[in-house]
C-alpha cells in the first residue's frame, strides 16, 4: 500500500468506515476564482447576440458550467463554442468538450443569439461551476466531512459525468458478492476504474438476503459495504449506493402488503442513514432501483406507492442529521422509464418536497427490438434514434430545464446481457456515438452498465477495446460514421467500386487510411457529397487472393473522434446442408463464405409466424438462433422449438449482412427435428 493509498484510506475510514465524523482541518482547497465580460454585441427588435469572456483567475479548470439569471427573463436561440440553455430566467452554459480546460490566467469565449422582450437587461453575477465570479480567487478550507452546498445540486451532479456500475457484485442474490460470477471487489479495480476516467461509481447493493427477522442488516455485510465505498472515495469517485434487487424481490409485494413492505424498507435506510450520516458529500445515495408494484390497480396506485417510498426515504435521510441534511439523494420513476407520464409522475413528487439537493434518475437501454435485435430491429435507424432523442428530450424537458438535475442511473443494450456481438460491431458502434453526444447535449449524467461483460474485473482490459474508445470519445466530441462498417465483394463476379455513405455528424471527413498509410483520393476513392466510393482497383489490390472473409481494414478518419473502420470482405452467398437433431440441440451445417448473419424469419406454410415473438416473423438473435462462425454451423435453440407446432414444416429466411438471403425448412416430430436446404 503506498503512502498516497494509506493516508487517502485513513481520511475515508475516519468518516465511513467508523461511523464516527471526525472534522478533521485540510488543507486549503484548489482556489476557484473568475471574472466575466457579458457584451451585447448588437441588438434588434425582440432579438440581440451576446459574447461573453470567461477569465480564470483561480486554480485549472478541467470542464466548466457557468450559471447566470437574467432580470429580464431574455431566453437563448442559438449559441457557438458552448451549450447554452435557458429556461424562465435561468440560463446554463457548458463547455463544447475541446475548451473544456481553462489554464490559470486564460480564458474562454462564447457566443449566443437570444430573445427578449420589454427590456435586455444585463445579468447582475455569474457563478463557474458553483462558485461566484468575484473577479479574484475563493481561497477555502475545507473539512474530512465536505459539507455539500444547498442548492448546488445540478453542479454535482455535472461533476459526476462519466460514471460507472459495479454490476453484479454487491447486488448480487445470493449469499456473497461472488455468487453471480464476479471475483470479489478489490482496490486494484477500483483504480483502474478511476483512471480510465470515470468521475463516478454506483454501486448497486440488494440488502434483502442479509437481513434478519427484525430487519436488521449482517454486520459484517454491511462493513463489507463501507470498506467499498471507502475505497471509492478514496479514488476521488462520486459514489452513488442503493437498495438495488429488492425492488423485485420483496419491495414489489408493497400493494398487498403495504405495511411490511415499508417497515423493511424504512429500516434498511434508517441504518443506511446512520451508518454514512458523516461520510463526505461525494457520497450519494439512491432510494431505490427500478421500482415495481406487482398486483397494484394500476397507474395511479403505483405513482402513490413509489411516491410513498421516496418521501419516507427522504425523510429518514434528512433526519438523521450530519452531512445527510443536505445530501444528494437521487429518486427514480416507476421502473426507471423515461415515459412522459411517469417523468411527470416523479416531477410532482420532486415538487412537492422542495428540496434543493434531489436529483432524479431513470435507465436507458436502447429502442427494445433493436436492443435484442428482433423484429427486423439490426439496424440503428431512424426509428431507434429517435426512441434515444426522444426519450433524452422529455428528460431534459421535464427536469433539467426545470432546475432539476438528471442521473441516467443504467445504460448500455439489453443484447449484452448474452455477449457484446448480439448487435452487428458497426451499428453499435452508432448507437453509443449518438448516445454520448445526445446526453451531453441535454445534461444528462451517464453511469454505464457493467456487468464484467466489458472491463474485466482482474485483467482490467476492455473485451471490447473498439466499443470502448467510442464510449470515451462520445463523452467529449463527437465522431463521424457511416452507413455500414463492411463493403462486400463476390468472389465468383468480377470486382466493381463500392460505395457506402458517410454520416460525418458534424464532423469533416479528412482522409482514408489502410495500415495507417493514407489512399489516394481520385485514384483510390471519390467523395461526392457524403457518398465515399472505392473504387474498383482499388478493392482488387486490397482484397489480395480473394480469400472468404474481411481481405483489409480501412479507417476513415474525420476531424473530431474516432476513426470509422471500414472491413473489406471476400464472400459468396453461404451453403446450408441437411441436418437431424432434437429440439434441445439443433444445428444447420452452414459455408457461412465470408459473409455475416443480420437476422432470421420464421415462418409456417401458411404463412402465418412461427417461433417466440409470433407477433413478428423476425426472431431474437442469440435467443432463438445463433451463428457459430468457427464451427460452421447456425444453431436453433430449444427456446425456438419450444414455441413451434409439432409437425408443422417451418420456413425459414437467413438474411446476410451482403444483402444475400437463403431459405432453409425445419419440421419438428416431438423431440426429433429435421431440416433441409
């Protein structure tokens, strides 16, 4: 353990670990300290443009907010080299993500056109990240306790922005944190964690199985707990902690068992409450995860009882005194959906409590069919963008441009509960570039969801390096992509240019690059508009003997983000061979030829659908059939046959990422099943 570890750990023990709130004097903190220069350039009827200069005269700034309030309620239209907000008379600045660092002594500008109406009334005083522009340096000392500031609850939760989930762990339903696969949590990942450059963890925590019959949680469960979230704020984390499966373990019986259900709620919070009553402000807690109601009569009876649980945690919270007065505490909607109905839902509760320090959270998992990929859902179209813009809009609508700050508590696509391949790489990839951008955009906290499916938990390297830089990259800027992230070409035909569209998103287009040696554009490529077309010679040199599969990997680079990889591959439509089996193991023999399967159709003689999810003829990949690449074989799973008539011949359709198709047709005879090209 070095010294730096040793005395970081003996500051978070004395406050955690212990229960005991020592106010211990620190040293002086980092000396924040602005001036800024707000200058009406020019001015028309109903309209004006404002520059405004921010100086920092304090300590480095690394990712700056700045809050103004306007006498006469003036709004914001457009604004460049920031994102401005406005709502009533609040207006909110933020950084565009390339001038998010403001050195000593240097400053930053913006621009903006806004509207007024009756007079344009300069604002009186700015504050930069929750601190007061005074024109020289805020010189504080501060206490082991760090006493959050009322009111300061957006600049917190901002600061908060990237987080991360120790999924599977603490929340795990069994008698210890490994009994969900995980390795016991360590401070070695917790730093690898932190430097990756995560400002936050949650961590989620099911209490139900260590409590005993008068609700009193395990000593020993409950230190395990603090000693983790000391080793988190000793990394420097925000650190947010819940009351996780119990949601759906017991807490969901509350409709009919109303009485019990709080008692052992309100316990678990009342020792929570006491237990971290003078852990630092950067400790905050969460009332609980997706809440459900089972038998409940319906909507307004599910807003009363959630409402119910997050008014009495509140109250235990506050309560209890120390530094949980003014603690942050983040309250969800029903299930954690971003419905507009259950927003409003929390936003009246929200109201109600006027209390500064709230903020709320809800989950973002993806557009559903394309999250599993079913229903024809492989693509990230226009349909599942606008199922993320849509949803961070009403967020945003419906909180934060209220004052109220926003914690996307989950997020990820539900298909990475099997593996990170049931979404084709490239439209993944378009996902989380729109994901990251759009939540920046509207404020928005992310805390992603890692159930060890992405950082491993010993190793500490990514399982999907490629997934990874797009996440990081999307929390400062933004990258271009494009239609696809594969140009096939057909070994039994002559090789012809191909040309795929590029969607710059904001970005420029600069250059195409193969083994980090640049290609000639006119001779190896032509842009026209956001058409990118390879020409034909080149494909030939670079797809070499024509071998199946992906000949050369191209890069194209634009002038923010990630590059866009681009596989150039050699295929032929693939072969499918007769197969015999039963309905718990079944694989078609299959040339798969270079090419990559996107989805599957079900179908009987008639017509009608086949399969699980017989409202859609398009079946879940990795749930109902998966290709096996190294094997050579597509595998139907017994969850398929399990909804299949007996006896009923079956069609189906394979639907290749070359745009080939090929029909195959199955029979199942009870447990026997046949199949033939």
């Amino acid at each position: 353990m070095s010294g730096r570890r040793g005395v970081a750990l003996l500051a978070a023990f004395a406050v955690v670990a212990t229960g005991i709130g020592l106010a211990v004097a620190a040293p002086a903190a980092a000396a924040p300290g602005c001036r800024v220069d707000y200058e009406v350039a020019s001015q028309w009827q109903g309209g004006f443009t404002a520059n405004v200069a921010v100086a920092n005269v304090g300590d480095r700034v690394d990712g700056w907010r700045l809050t103004w309030e306007w006498p006469s309620g003036q709004q914001v239209a457009q604004a460049w080299n920031a994102t401005v907000t406005s709502s009533g008379g609040q207006a909110v600045a933020t950084d565009a993500g390339y001038n998010a660092v403001i050195e000593t002594n240097r400053t930053v500008s913006f621009g903006f056109n806004g509207t007024w109406t009756g007079a344009n009334t300069a604002p009186r005083s700015f504050s930069l990240n929750g601190v007061t522009c005074t024109g020289s340096p805020v010189t504080t000392t501060t206490t082991t306790t760090e006493n959050p500031v009322p009111g300061d609850a957006m600049a917190q939760v901002a600061a908060m922005q990237p987080g991360w989930n120790l999924g599977n762990t603490l929340d795990s339903t069994g008698a210890d944190e490994t009994s969900w696969g995980n390795p016991r949590v360590t401070e070695a990942l917790l730093d690898s964690v932190r430097a990756q450059g995560f400002n936050s963890i949650r961590i989620p925590v099911t209490w139900g199985q260590h409590q005993a019959a008068d609700h009193t949680v395990e000593a020993a469960y409950l230190n395990r707990v603090k000693e983790v979230v000391g080793w988190a704020l000793a990394d420097g984390f925000h650190v947010m902690i819940n009351i996780h499966h119990d949601s759906w373990q017991w807490i969901s019986a509350m409709p009919s068992d109303r009485t019990g259900v709080l008692a052992r709620y309100n316990a678990i919070w009342t020792q929570l409450a006491t237990a971290f009553k003078d852990a630092p402000a950067k400790l905050v807690f969460e009332s609980v995860n997706e809440p459900q109601f089972t038998g409940s009569s319906g909507d307004a009876q599910n807003a009363q009882l959630l409402h119910e649980l997050n008014s009495s945690f509140r109250d235990i919270v506050r309560r209890s005194g120390g530094n949980n007065a003014n603690r942050l505490l983040v309250l969800p909607t029903l299930h954690t959906s971003s419905e507009q109905a259950r927003l409003d839902e929390l936003a009246a509760s929200i109201s109600g409590f006027g209390d500064r320090n709230i903020a709320a959270t809800v989950h973002y998992y993806g557009y559903w069919p394309f999250s599993v990929n079913v229903a024809g859902g492989f693509r990230f179209d226009a349909t599942a963008q606008k199922d993320l813009t849509d949803s961070f809009d009403r967020v945003h609508d419906t909180f934060v441009a209220r004052g109220v700050p926003v914690v996307l508590g989950e997020y990820g696509l539900l298909g990475f509960d099997r593996h990170t391949g049931t979404i084709e790489q490239g439209e993944k990839l378009k996902f989380f570039e729109l994901f990251g951008h759009y939540a920046r955009a509207k404020q928005i906290t992310t805390m992603l969801w890692d159930n060890g499916q992405h950082l491993g938990r010993t190793s500490f390297a990514w399982s999907d390096p490629e997934l990874w830089a797009q996440i990081r990259s999307s929390w400062t800027t933004r990258s271009g992509t494009a239609s696809s992230d594969m140009v096939f070409s057909a070994k039994a035909n002559a090789i012809t240019a191909k040309t795929i569209t590029l969607q710059p998103n904001g970005t420029t287009f600069t250059a195409l690059r193969h083994n980090g040696v640049d290609l000639v554009r006119g001779t190896d490529y032509t842009i026209s508009g956001d058409q990118l077309t390879l020409t034909a010679a080149a494909l030939t040199r670079l797809s070499g003997s024509r071998v199946y599969g992906t000949n050369a990997v191209l890069t194209a680079h634009f002038s923010a983000g990630v590059p866009w990889r681009i596989d150039v591959i050699t295929h032929d439509v693939p072969v499918l061979s007769a197969a015999t089996g039963t309905t718990g193991a079944f694989s078609i023999p299959t040339a798969f030829r270079g090419d990559r399967l996107a989805t599957m159709e079900a179908r009987y003689a008639d017509g009608t659908n086949a399969g699980p999810h017989d409202w859609t003829s398009f079946k879940e990949f990795d749930r109902a059939f998966a290709p096996d690449y190294t094997s050579g074989v597509t595998t139907l799973t017994p969850e398929f046959f399990a909804e299949v008539r007996d006896n009923a011949q079956v069609t189906l359709t394979f639907h290749y990422w070359s745009g080939a198709t090929v029909t195959y047709r199955v029979t199942r005879s009870g447990s026997s099943v046949s199949g033939t090209p």
